[in-house]
C-alpha cells in the first residue's frame, strides 16, 4: 500500500516548560482514512493535531507524513491543510478570493487559481456563490467554504479542529455528512478533532479517545462502544449505566455478585475482582413485575421524547438512566417498579 497520506508517530512528546501536554505517543493513520481524535477539553487531542499541522515542534519523537521525516519541518512545507473551528475566512474577499487564497500564496497563476476554486466550490455544492461576501452565507456555508479552501490545496493530509462547533445540532449534523462525503469521495487522509462524541462516532473510520494526554483506547465506532476497555471509555462513548460488582471469571461465563445476589452472565472477561457492569440506557427494560435479571427502583423523573421516554430511577446500587420506547400507560415519578437487563448485553469493565 501506498505511503501517501499516511501519518506517523514514534515516540512524540510534547512539553510546556514543565507541562506534559503530550505523553510518548505512537500513532499511525493509514492513508484515505478519517480517524478522529475524540476527549475532554485538555486531553492533547489538538496538541496532537497541531503537530501533525508544523505549529507546534515534537519536545521528543518522530513525525512521519507520507513516509516522510517531517519532524523538523515548519507548517509551510508540508502537504497538510486545516479547517479551523472559526473559519478564518477573510471578511473583505469574496468566497471565491477566500476559497483561491492559499493557491494565490503559492503563487499559482491568478486564472488557474480561480478555476480551482471554483471547482472547489462545486464539490462543496456552493457552485454559483463565488461572487458573495462570506457575511452573505450561513454558517453551514461559511464551514463548508472553508473546507474547500483547505482541499483545493490538494494536501496529503486535511486537518479539521472542532470543525462543527460553532454550528447549530440540525446543521452540525448535515455539515459532518458533507464533510465525510468529500473526505471519501476525494479519497483523503482526515484528522478530525473534536470533544463530541456523536460526531466522532459518525464520521470516524477509527476513533483515538484520549485522556490525560495520552491513549486511553482506540478503535473503531462500534468497537469503542461495544467493548470498551474502561468504566472512562464506557462513559464517554455513548451514555452508560455503570453498577459496581465484584467479579468471577469462568472461561464462557461471568459470574458476579449484585448487591449479594450472585448472577451468571453467558460472556467471558478477564477483569476480576472489583468491576462495573456497563448497561446503555436503551438496554435497559422497565416492568412492574420482577424478573431474574432485575432490580428494584422508584422512577425520580419521566420525560417524554416522542420516539422514547426517558427515566431516571434510584435503585440500591445507584442511580440508573433509562431510555425506552413509549407504552400506553408511561410510569409515574414515584411509582415502584423493578429495571432489568438482558444478560447478553452486558459488559464488564475493570472497577478501578
């Protein structure tokens, strides 16, 4: 496979004088791939974007785009482009100006320049708006204009720092469908930061979460979600439920202690001793009655959403969040009722 696009990291740390922003990180982004770096503000994931970019120098390590040792390198001689979170679109150009700027830097010559752009403006579907102030588009516009400066630079790698922040959630989600399009149909290479982890799990090919600055798990989407590695991973992707429970190991099956009741799960784990049940509120089921795989609680708070309600319920072992389809008769805040789970949907976390 070819190099192009790839990137890589060997060993890369970052420091602030006495600031570890980056611990020793080892990172490989295989070509035409969108992965995501996804944390809590804080976490390194833009310390780690913006030495991929050249605007910050590796304290320690090896950077590698395309193959290529670019460690050493600044911003200006690599084939990297960014979207930034506040666009950056020159006010007085036009879009057309603005989406033609950086060829205009390179010294490209001012016709070809503008021909790009304007197939640049197509691709992003705002053929035709070249002509208007970037104070003339929406806001879904302007981000979108702004990708198409980055991508008529024709880069090896596309940077986007918290490219939908600044967008409401209707438009944030039709704008990350864009942007995963172009990304796919021009066959980039895509780092994407960002601390909203829908997003991530939309656009991601691969998903980094990151805390205090280092790797806490990566994978894809439905892996991260579907076996996360820590109570941290469980709770940041995707809402959770998690219950304290100690832990048996037995080769297929789990057995663990809830609250003195001694349960067996039909799954395998290694964690032993002090652990958490990972429950996603969808998972759970609401019953009058009791069932071999349930607790008993009282519903604090009920909300209706149209296609689910939502409860919160205290039980012994905890608050738990429920998310459920509506029935005919929804339960009472105050009403006694007993919360299950299906055993195959559980997984086990280490307690720690």
């Amino acid at each position: 496979m070819s190099e192009k696009g790839s990137v890589q990291f060997q060993g890369v740390t970052k420091r602030f004088g006495e600031v570890v922003a980056l611990k020793p990180l080892d990172l490989d982004v295989q070509p035409g791939t969108l992965v995501t770096l996804l944390g809590p503000s804080g976490c390194g994931k833009t310390t780690t974007l913006r030495l991929i970019a050249g605007l910050e120098s590796a304290t320690e390590g090896r950077i590698l785009i395309g193959g290529t040792d670019v460690t050493n390198l600044s911003a200006t001689y690599r084939r990297v482009s960014m979207v930034f979170q506040s666009y950056a679109l020159f006010p007085h150009m036009t879009v057309l100006e603005n989406v033609a700027y950086g060829l205009t830097v390179k010294r490209v010559p001012k016709a070809e320049a503008h021909a790009r752009a304007e197939e640049g403006l197509a691709m992003v579907g705002l053929a035709g708006f070249g002509r208007r102030l970037p104070s003339e588009l929406s806001g879904g516009q302007q981000q979108r204009v702004a990708v198409a400066r980055a991508v008529v630079l024709e880069p090896e790698v596309l940077l986007l720092d918290e490219p939908l922040s600044n967008l409401d959630a209707k438009l944030r989600r039709r704008v990350r469908e864009e942007i995963r399009q172009i990304q796919q149909r021009l066959g980039l290479t895509a780092v994407y930061v960002t601390h909203d982890q829908e997003e991530a799990m939309a656009v991601s090919d691969r998903i980094i979460v990151m805390k205090n600055a280092e790797i806490a798990q990566e994978g894809a989407p439905e892996d991260l979600y579907e076996r996360p590695a820590s109570a941290f991973i469980a709770d940041f992707i995707g809402d959770a439920n998690l219950i304290d429970v100690d832990v048996t190991p037995g080769g297929a099956t789990t057995a663990v202690d809830l609250l003195g009741r001694r349960i067996e799960l039909p799954l395998a784990t290694t964690v032993r001793g002090a652990g958490k049940l990972v429950l996603r509120p969808h998972q759970m089921v609401i019953r009058a009655e009791p069932t071999p795989y349930s607790l008993p609680a009282e519903v604090t708070y009920a909300a209706y959403l149209g296609s689910q309600i939502q409860y919160s319920l205290e039980t012994q072992a905890g608050p738990l969040f429920a998310s459920v389809a509506p029935k005919a008769k929804p339960f009472a805040v105050g009403e006694q009722v007993h919360v299950g789970f299906d055993p195959a949907d559980l997984r086990i976390v280490p307690g720690a």
